[in-house]
C-alpha cells in the first residue's frame, strides 16, 4: 500500500477502478460467489447482466436487465424500481441488486417493489456502500442519496420480507476502508487486510432476502 496516506486529494476518484479492482467490488464478488446457486431461473439484475452471466452460468433461464431509460443496450425492461408500474409480480426467481439502493430516493418503494416481483420463494442478492466517497453521474442523471447501515437494511428490508428471511452482513474494516475511500485497489491491500472484520466500520454491506414460500434463512452462530 502506497504510504503516503497524509493528502488532501485521493489516489483515484473512481474508486480504484482505474488502478485495478475497486476494494468494494472484492466484497460484491465474494458475496455473490457464495450465493451463485441462488442465480438461476428468471433472473433480473440492475443495469446490465454481467453478474448473472458470470456468477449464473446454465443455471439462468432466462436474464432480464432492468433500467430507468430508453437506449442503453442490453436493456429488457424500462421502469423505475420507486414505482415499478411495468414490473411484473411474482416473476423472478432471483434478483440481483448491487450498489443501487444509495441512488434511490424512495427507498420503501424501491423495497416494497422488490418484494412483489419475487416469486415465492425466490432471492433478492443485494449489495450496498456503508462509508463510501458520493457516487454521481450528472450525464446518466443519478445521484447518491443514502447511505445504510446494516441495523437500517435489516429493518428496512424486512418490512416486506419479514426479518427471519432476511440476512445482512457488513464487512470491512479501517484499513480497507481509508484505502477505498483513497481510491486504492484489491491488489494493493492483502488478502488478510480485506478478510479482517471490525463492526464499527462498515464499508461494505450485503443482503440475502427470501420471499415468503421457502424456510427461513439458518443462521449462523
């Protein structure tokens, strides 16, 4: 890890991604590669379906793309997840939902809608930044609004999907975290710097909810 850490400017400003793996993407990766069999069926991911190509394989049978406008390719439904009017209900066997909640307003909305398009029994696989720089693209018109904690995703989330069918982990620690929020990348920390955990910085946030219809999630120890 570069040393000098005493700046007023980061490393990067596009989360590491210009010098390698963004830290963050180290988390969502290993979440989503834990929970890959959960990726099958109808699938519906935000914005492209480059997690459920990688981490769904053969298991898909079919991967819809969800975005806010006309125009972008691969795109398969437009709507807008706050009000979800063309989503259809009880149709995906999993969804996956990386790092977009933060640009949603009406998160309540967002969730209930998340809810109502699962199948019974299906998957929501959801990811979200805990302390992270602002995320903003003024050209794509999103903007950052929240940031979560994991006492706040679990309340939140289990709402709809009922807290026994909702699990949530935080990982991170204060090192991986000023070394994302400098910009730095995967490569540059070591594998026992990013496994460490510590509760009282969550960097990165990850959710596994099931709609009512299946047994509730075994918890751990």
């Amino acid at each position: 890890m570069p040393q000098d850490l005493w700046r007023l400017q980061p490393f990067s400003r596009q989360f590491g991604a210009d010098r390698g793996t963004p830290i963050d993407r180290y988390y969502i990766e290993n979440f989503l590669a834990l929970r890959a069999t959960d990726i099958r069926g109808r699938v519906l991911e935000m914005g492209d379906n480059q997690y459920t190509r990688r981490f769904g394989g053969r298991r898909v049978a079919r991967s819809d793309v969800l975005f806010q406008r006309e125009g972008k390719p691969g795109v398969t439904i437009v709507d807008d997840l706050q009000t979800g009017r063309k989503l259809p209900e009880d149709a995906f066997d999993c969804v996956i939902f990386t790092q977009t909640m933060q640009l949603l307003y009406d998160l309540r909305g967002a969730i209930g809608n998340l809810h109502r398009i699962l199948k019974p029994g299906g998957v929501l696989l959801a990811t979200f930044p805990g302390i992270s720089q602002i995320a903003k693209d003024a050209q794509e018109g999103w903007y950052d609004h929240w940031r979560l904690t994991s006492i706040a995703a679990r309340k939140l989330f289990g709402e709809p999907f009922g807290e026994a069918n909702v699990l949530v982990e935080a990982k991170g620690n204060v090192l991986a975290t000023v070394a994302f929020l400098q910009g730095l990348a995967v490569h540059e920390l070591s594998r026992g710097e990013l496994e460490h955990r510590d509760p009282d910085y969550e960097m990165s946030i990850t959710l596994r909810a099931v709609k009512a219809g299946a047994a509730p999630i075994a918890r751990s120890a």
